[in-house]
C-alpha cells in the first residue's frame, strides 16, 4: 500500500474493524530492521491517538502505519483467526 494524504472515514472504519475482529500473532518483523513485539499493543495505542484527533493529518503517518501492519500480517501468515 502506498502512503495517502486522506484516509476517509469508511477506509478507517473498515481498518479498525479489521483489528477487533481478527486475532494476531504479537510479535512482526516488518523488515529494515523494525520489528514489533507487542503487535496489540501497538495497534490499541495507534488507534487510541488517530480516534483522538479525527481528521488532524498529522496522524497520516500513524494510519499508514495501521495498513502496513495489517498487510504484513497477512503476508506472513500472522492472522490467527477470525474472531
């Protein structure tokens, strides 16, 4: 996914849906050296801040954030189960 100067609503709705609705494993390595060992919480605490400030764009880079997480989870077969 490439990074987006606006994410509407329904693209941050269907985002945070995603989260709640599937269990993860915790721990991603999301390659250049970033590697996240807590995947919960780090997604809770990302979604908490963009919840926050809707539509403050300086949370872009925290949302795009959210799809690469989800997408590498998915690629590395992450995805534990649908809940």
């Amino acid at each position: 996914m490439e990074f987006k100067t606006e994410y509407t609503n329904a693209e941050l709705a269907e985002l945070f849906a995603w989260f709640e609705s599937h269990k993860v494993e915790n721990v991603i390595d999301m390659g250049h050296g970033e590697k996240i060992i807590d995947v919960q919480k780090c997604v809770s605490s990302i979604m908490a801040q963009i919840k926050r400030h809707p539509g403050n764009p300086t949370y872009l880079g925290m949302t795009y954030k959210l799809f690469c997480i989800r997408e590498e989870l998915i690629n590395q077969g992450k995805v534990i189960e649908n809940s």
